[in-house]
C-alpha cells in the first residue's frame, strides 16, 4: 500500500496505517496511543507527519465534524458521507444512496468542476436515543 502511493515503508508508517484501519473515525490522540503500544518511543510529532503524508498519498481521508478534532479513517475513494451523535460524538460511516459521485447535484455550481461532495448527518446514536428514552 504504501510502496503503491509512493511511499518509504517505515515502521511509524506502517503502524499507524494499521492503527487507523483498526479504529475507524479515531482522533489523533487515540491514533498515538494505538502506535505507541507497538512503538513506545514514537513522538506524538512523527505521528503526525505520518497522519499528513497518509492523507496527502490519498491512503487516509481527514474529516472533521463542526465541533470536533480531526479524525482519520482508512476508507477512501468512495465519497462515502458520515453520520454525527450530538451527544457522545460517535460517528458512522453512510454510504451514498442515491445517484454517482458527488451524490448530490448543486443548485448552482459557480462555475466549478464538482468531484466530491461533503455530507454530515447529525442525530442520536441508538445508545443515546434509548437513554434519553429512559
């Protein structure tokens, strides 16, 4: 994968490629702890640097709900879009429903080129929803 993007295959690399494909819409931080059980000594700066060239090789996607730290997931190409919990902040993945990339046809375009579209849904999670219920 990382050899395809045109990357050095390094150890902080390879770890935290694996720690976001383990934990899917994880933080930076939880990403630094995830590395460190296997890499103790990498700097919080390394990860970093890695998360970046990651996103910039197109291997990892960086979203960022309003109100939220940027977070890091391994699916990537799809336009795929994200649903919020407004209150413990879980997030999970929704695919597009309806028609091709970018799933939505803007009203007016300005005269750009649109490739990609960015939908954020917001609600409760189930285990929010039955709480407030009780």
């Amino acid at each position: 994968m990382l050899r395809g993007a045109a990357l050095r295959v390094t150890r902080p690399r390879v770890a935290v490629l694996d720690a976001v494909h383990a934990h899917p819409h994880a933080d930076t931080d939880a990403i630094i702890g995830a590395v460190r059980r296997d890499l103790p000594g990498v700097s919080r700066q390394a990860v970093y640097d890695v998360l970046h060239a990651l996103t910039g090789a197109g291997l990892v996607r960086r979203i960022e709900p309003a109100g939220s730290v940027a977070r890091y997931e391994s699916r990537v190409g799809d336009n795929h879009h994200h649903v919020v919990c407004r209150s413990c902040g879980a997030i999970a993945d929704v695919d597009c429903v309806v028609g091709e990339v970018p799933c939505l046809t803007a009203s007016e375009d300005s005269g750009f080129s649109i490739d990609e579209a960015e939908v954020t849904y917001w609600g409760l999670c189930p285990d929010c929803s039955t709480a407030g219920n009780s």
